[in-house]
C-alpha cells in the first residue's frame, strides 16, 4: 500500500500533496501579472525563472498521474499548465510516456542521450534540449496523424491546446511584445529547457544496459523543491507512482543503483562536472555503456 492510498486526500485532489503543485501554478501568473504592470523585479523574475522549473515538473509529474480525481478538473489543468508551459501538454505522452519510459534510454529510445554523442558536459546539456526536440517531434506528427485518422475528437482536444498555446502569445505580443518576451515567453523557454534537459542530467553517461543503471539520482534539497525529481529511477520503476511516494521506493532501490548514479546535491553535482569537469579530467564522469578497461572517446 503506497503513502498516496495511506493518507487522507484532499477532494477532489488525488493526493493532498498537490496543494505544492497547486500553489506553484497560481504562484507563477500572479508574478508575471504583477510585474507587467509594476515592471521587472530581480527577486521575483528570479522566482519566476524557478516556478518555470517547478512547472515543467509539475507538467511531467500531471502526464504520469493526473493530479485531480475528475476527468474535467484534469482538462482544465491541461490547458492551464499549456499556458503557463508554453507549449500542449498532451505532447508527452507520445514523446515521453511511449517513449522514453517505454524503452528506457536504449537504443529504440529516440531522446537517448548517447544518440548525440556519449558524453557528459556542460555543452552536451545546452544543446540537448534542441536535439531532443528534434528527435521526439517525428514522434509527436505520427500520433497526430494516428489520433486524427482514428480518434478525431482526441485530435481537436490536441489542436485546441496548440491554439492555446499560440493565440496565448499572440494576445502578449500584440499588447506589449518587451513585456511578453521578458515576463513570459523567456520563463517559458527557460522552463521548456529545464524540462528536455533533465533528460541528459538524469541519463549523460549512464548504462542503459544495466537493470538499474539507466539513470541518474540525485539527492537532497532539489527534492522537496522540485517534487523528488531527482529520484529518477524509482520513478521509472514505478512510473504510475505518485511523487511524494518516491523518496520511500527510492531507499528500496538505492543499494542496487551503481554508487556512480547517485549523486549527494543537484549543484554540487554541476559544479564539479560541469564546471570543474571542464578544466580538470578528474572530475569528469566516464561512460558507463564502455566496455571494462576502455574508455569512450567524447564528442
């Protein structure tokens, strides 16, 4: 029995828990809204960089598990999270979902990391989320075309988020384009970037090969902050789980994760690889997917 059927929900919530995920929603255009009319703070600009993160967990974390009981409280959700993500939601159950939890980071994963290069590095994550985007949108057309042929109400809630989404930035542009670029088409991009790049933080580098080395975790702070998504690969173990249930799956699995994969802090993390790593090879991680003894060269 996990946590989320243990503890009493708030209804029509699934899990209480969402209250964070909620507050973190409202949070984010009420920050943009007060700032377009009283001008950019650094403190809540800074604020709103983060809820841009935090909602594009929130958007993997509502794909997963929906964060609402009712089918219409759960649309509803859809388009909001659409709006404030700036770009539909139902994208990734084509791109993520069929995909990248389908087949794990391996060689049928279109968003593996080692399809780029088998590499680890500051630049390799600056360039992901492009990369990424390229690769899984096939995907994304392909179940256009399939929901259109088979299921053409499904495709016109599709096309209703994409209208959403696009007549949403029209509407900014067309009353303030500064304003809309820097209060909120830049959050957005920011948090989109954060959303495709988590791929290559949790994956870079990692064995897909391996029963539970295929990804990633990291530790402490980013956790509560970020609703433990850190805790990668008890969330690909139990996809359906609910996120505040991770941090208790992620100590069952933990003593058969390679030492390698677990990292203590998300910043230390980056600063020794990604900052120190780029002038000293003793902080660099090595690829798990080489064979003993050799050692892959780095693209």
């Amino acid at each position: 029995m996990t946590t989320a059927t243990r503890l009493p929900s708030i209804a029509p919530l699934r899990h209480k828990r969402d209250v964070q995920s909620l507050a973190y929603l409202a949070a984010q255009p009420a920050i943009m809204a007060w700032q377009w009319h009283h001008g950019v703070d650094a403190w809540l600009f800074a604020a709103s960089l983060f809820l841009a993160i935090g909602i594009s967990v929130i958007h993997h974390n509502h794909a997963h598990l929906p964060i609402w009981r009712g089918r219409r409280a759960n649309r509803f959700t859809d388009l909001a999270i659409t709006l404030l993500q700036g770009h539909p939601t139902f994208v990734f159950h084509p791109a993520h979902n069929r995909n990248h939890h389908r087949y794990r980071h391996g060689p049928d994963d279109m968003s593996r990391t080692w399809r780029f290069g088998d590499h680890n590095h500051l630049a390799g994550w600056a360039l992901h989320p492009l990369q990424a985007v390229f690769a899984v949108y096939p995907l994304v057309f392909r179940w256009l075309a399939r929901m259109r042929r088979r299921m053409p109400g499904v495709f016109g809630w599709y096309m209703l988020q994409y209208a959403l989404w696009l007549s949403s930035w029209a509407a900014l542009l067309w009353l303030d384009a500064s304003k809309a670029l820097v209060l909120v088409i830049v959050p957005q991009l920011f948090g989109l970037h954060w959303l495709l790049g988590a791929n290559y933080l949790q994956h870079a580098h990692a064995d897909d090969r391996a029963r539970y080395g295929y990804a990633r975790n990291f530790e402490g702070a980013i956790n509560p902050l970020l609703f433990n998504i850190g805790l990668h690969t008890a969330h690909h173990e139990h996809a359906r789980a609910h996120w505040s249930d991770l941090p208790a799956l992620h100590a069952r699995y933990r003593p058969r994760i390679d030492a390698r994969l677990i990292e203590r802090g998300f910043f230390l993390y980056v600063g020794r690889v990604f900052v120190l790593g780029a002038c000293f090879a003793r902080f660099r991680t090595h690829s798990l997917r080489a064979p003993a003894g050799s050692i892959v060269p780095e693209t």
